[in-house]
C-alpha cells in the first residue's frame, strides 16, 4: 500500500513551544490552546463540560510529515474558556503500536469511555484502529482490546486505517465509520464497545468523501460530516479539505450529500467534531492559525454552528475570536426541551421567524441576526408563544433571550410562563422574577410542572412590539 504523502509545510516562523501546561486554563480566542499544538479534534458533552480529545502536533518548523505521540484532553464549562489537562493516552497506551498518534474520538457507554484512535502498529502494514476505556472523560485510560479493532487484515476494511468515528444509536446499538484515501468504512460494534459485529460495508452517498467522518444524530436525523478535496466548490487547491455533510434516515446510510459545514481553513487537513452543549451547536476544528503554526503543526479552534428550520447546516464562519462564554441556562445542567418542541405564537411579523426560538444557540446580544429573530411588530400589549411536546415533561426552570432591533421590537415591560393544566393555562407556581433584561439569558425557575405544554406570556413597553432570539425550557 502506498503511503499518505502531504504537501509541504507553510514557511512557518520559528517559535519555541512551551512545555506542556497541565490542568491551566487557556484562552477564550481561537485557536483555543497555543502552548502546544494540537489537532483532529473530538468533542464530548459529559453533564456540563465539554471536553475536546485532541491528538498533539510536535512536528519542528519546516518539517513535511506528522510527529504526533500523544493525544491530549481539554475541557470547559462555557465553550469559551478551556483548561488543558495535558496528554491523557500516548503511543505507549497500546503496547502493540509504534507511532502515528493521529485522530480519535471517545465514545461514553454503560459508565465506561471508550477513546477510538488511529495509529501505526508495530507489525506488518500501516495504520489501525486501537480502542483504550477509562472510568471517567478524563481517564486514566488503558488499552482495551491488546490489540487493533481493525487492520489492514481487517476483511474490507479502508485503504488507510484511520478517524474513527464512534455513535450509540438510541437502541443501543453502536456503530463505528472510518477511512481515508477516499474510502469510508462502517461497521456495528457489539455493546461491549470493542469488538465489531457482521461485516465492513462501504457506505454509499458520502459525496467526494476523503477522511476524517463525524457521526451525529438531530430530530431523527443521522448526520455525517466528512473532509472533501474536491475543487467543486470544496477547496481551491486539492492539497487542501473542506467538511461537507450528508445525512441518512437509517444509520448505516444509504446517505444524501447536502454541502458544506466548514471551508477550506489555513492547514491542509481539515478535521472536525460537531456537538451540542448548552442548547448551542458547535463544531470543532483545526487550523495553523497559532504562532509558528503550519501543516504539520496545528491548532484547535471552536465556533458556533447553526441548523436551518428543515435541518440543514449553515456554513460556518470561521473566526479568530471564538464563541461567547455559553455557562448554560442560569449557569446549570439539564436538557433544553426547546428544540424538541412544536412552536407556536399569537403573532409573528411575515419577515421574522417563529422558528429562531428554539432552534437553539446562545445569541451574541440583543441585536444578534446571525440565527434568526422573532418579533411580532405591530402588535402591542400581551403576546405570547408556545411549545407543546406530544408526551408530558417535567420542566422546571426556563431562559429567554430578548430581542430587540432598536426599531419597533425593544425588550419587554413583564413576562409569565405559564402551563397547560390540562383544560387552560395557569401561571408555574414559585415563579422567579421573569426578567427583562437585554444582551443575557433571563432565568426563570419555577416548581415542577408535568405539561405537555408551556407558554410564555409577553407584555410589551408602550408603544412597543416585543421579540425573542431564543426560548429555552429545561427538564427537571
Ligand atoms: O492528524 C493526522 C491526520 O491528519 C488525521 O488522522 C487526519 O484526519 C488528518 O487530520
């Protein structure tokens, strides 16, 4: 078989790397760690941290082909800040291996963390997939199989042996895709989350696919993105990727090509991970935006990312800033039940969107068009909007996010959130103050209430309409 060869490192500048900080929170700007570098990012949601399973760049300037030992965890509570927990598993983790640390991704099940990895074993042929189990996100982890879950031996399996990508179907059921050299591959996986079960298929549908997939479900939906190198609208210079996506109604496809997720970026290889935190989609992602930083010395970068209404994917913009702090609604856990919702309003301007409300993501202010607005100018006085669940839900604590476009919508004057009793609706009992305030999350909490139905009553200022960026209602 014949080996990957990469382009050329960028002329980078030279910069001394500083020693490995462990457990030091890093900035809140992208690229999300600059102390090392650090690429192929996963992302895992676990409560209320996100943590981003990264593999470590150590490649010196100039030099034109990976130097990766070590895959290294980051976590944070808000998606903005981020501590560096130093590398959790190495090449010395599988005594069978011998180098090519490259891409991850950690899978939870039954209380276990099962971290997937591609590296180059030690005997006849070139990379694999090596699976390592931990007790908790942040390990300690040690191998779990003694040997490669998939080979170059492995009957069917990709002309390079690498990025897994792991997901655990509603059923139980799990499944594993990889590949690269244009040559995607699945299989099940038995649920003891280290052997495959039935034989490797080659999915259908994943348009221009390369490697690196990511696998996530939404609303019933399966989605898969992948780094394409096509020069159809992906990238200019084949050298380089982009993510594009499909989506399936079943999980091993066939699959329907739908666009791109995320440009070309500054390195060559483009690897990403998708994940909700906090009601907000994000995807993760590598660059060589960090001083010194170049193809074979990348960085992690974070953004926000958004859904259409018929659940397609906005392309992302890149930025050098990063998300804002994201803390969760009044800074707690729990499941927003807004997405899952039917909404529905008293009124809706014909030019806003009632769906903007729990479409999910948390606004940069007030003023924020970037994920759609509802407004209901012209009306005036008490509006409200709704969302029904076609089974009762505990729901006890609720933020909204006000919009206001400095025009005929302005923040209101008093709201009520108030539950369908089963023959009318009546305000939550223990209600705190429903707060009005512009550019933060307005927490409410309340005693539980069982409802298949919740209602937020809006009262506007004089002379006012009023508008919402995003409702959020919480399981309790
Ligand atoms: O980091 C090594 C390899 O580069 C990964 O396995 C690929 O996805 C690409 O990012």
């Amino acid at each position: 078989m014949s080996r990957r060869r990469w382009p050329a490192a960028g002329c980078a500048l030279v910069t001394a790397v500083a020693a490995i900080a462990v457990a030091t929170p890093a900035q809140a700007a992208n690229p999300i760690i600059t102390s090392i570098y650090t690429a192929d990012p996963a992302p895992l949601v676990v409560g209320d941290t996100m943590y981003i399973y990264a593999g470590r760049d150590e490649a010196p300037t100039g030099a034109t082909n990976f130097q990766m030992r070590e895959w290294h965890v980051l976590s944070s509570t808000d998606a903005a800040t981020w501590t560096h927990h130093g590398a959790k598993a190495t090449i010395a983790t599988f005594g069978w291996a011998g180098a090519d640390a490259w891409a991850s991704e950690v899978e939870p099940r039954n209380g276990k963390y099962y971290w997937y990895t591609s590296v180059n074993g030690n005997g006849a042929g070139w990379m694999n997939i090596g699976v390592a189990v931990g007790d908790s996100p942040l390990g300690p982890f040690t191998d779990a199989k003694g040997g490669p879950l998939i080979s170059d031996s492995t009957a069917n399996s990709s002309g390079l042996n690498i990025d897994p990508t792991v997901f655990v179907d509603d059923d139980g059921q799990a499944y594993m895709y990889w590949g690269g050299y244009w040559a995607p591959r699945a299989v099940r996986l038995a649920s003891n989350m280290i052997d495959t079960v039935g034989s490797v298929v080659t999915p259908t549908g994943l348009t221009n696919y390369w490697e690196a997939p990511w696998m996530f479900k939404r609303n019933g939906l399966y989605y898969m993105m992948y780094a394409a190198n096509d020069t159809n609208g992906c990238v200019t210079n084949s050298n380089y990727a982009c993510q594009r996506y499909a989506t399936a109604t079943n999980p091993m496809g066939p699959w329907t090509h739908r666009g791109i997720v995320l440009g070309q970026v500054s390195s060559t290889t483009n690897h990403a991970g998708i994940v909700e935190f906090n009601g907000q989609w994000y995807i993760v992602y590598h660059n060589a935006n960090a001083p010194g930083g170049g193809n074979f010395r990348r960085s992690v970068a974070v953004d926000r990312l958004y859904f259409n209404a018929d659940g397609t994917i906005q392309q992302v913009v890149q930025t050098t800033s990063g998300p804002p702090p994201n803390p969760g609604g009044g800074g707690g856990s729990g499941t927003n039940l807004g997405p899952s919702a039917t909404a529905s309003t008293s009124y809706v301007s014909a030019w806003e969107n009632l769906s903007a409300i729990n479409n999910g993501g948390t606004p940069a202010n007030s003023q924020d068009r970037s994920n759609l607005a509802y407004g209901n100018w012209p009306q005036q006085g008490t509006q409200w909007i709704e969302y029904q669940w076609p089974a009762a839900k505990s729901i006890n604590k609720s933020s909204v996010y006000w919009f206001d476009d400095n025009q005929g919508i302005d923040l209101p004057a008093s709201c009520q959130l108030q539950y369908w009793n089963g023959s009318q609706y009546v305000a939550v009992t223990g209600q705190s103050t429903c707060g009005a305030a512009g550019n933060v999350e307005n927490v409410v909490t309340f005693n539980p209430v069982n409802t298949t139905r919740l209602r937020l009553q809006i009262t506007s200022r004089s002379g006012y309409s009023t508008g919402v960026l995003e409702w959020k209602a919480f399981q309790s």
